[in-house]
C-alpha cells in the first residue's frame, strides 16, 4: 500500500500507545486519595 509507509504506520502505533498511557495515568491519578497514613472515617 503506497498511501501508508512504514514510517507512517510507527507513527500511528506510537500514538496510539501514548494515547493509552495519558488515559491510565489520567484514571490512576482520579482514585488516588489525597489522605495517607490515617483513616479518614
């Protein structure tokens, strides 16, 4: 397929798992509690 090089298609890869990574470390960093060492009930 010449519409896509290779160049191109690692491009895509590459975002695509940096787009994964900044959804986790989004979702991660919303359930981590800002309270540590304590119970807070």
């Amino acid at each position: 397929m010449k519409f896509f090089e290779n160049f191109d298609l690692r491009q895509l890869n590459n975002l695509d798992l940096l787009a994964k990574q900044v959804v986790e470390g989004f979702i991660i960093g919303l359930h981590k509690s800002p309270f540590h060492g304590f119970s807070v009930e």
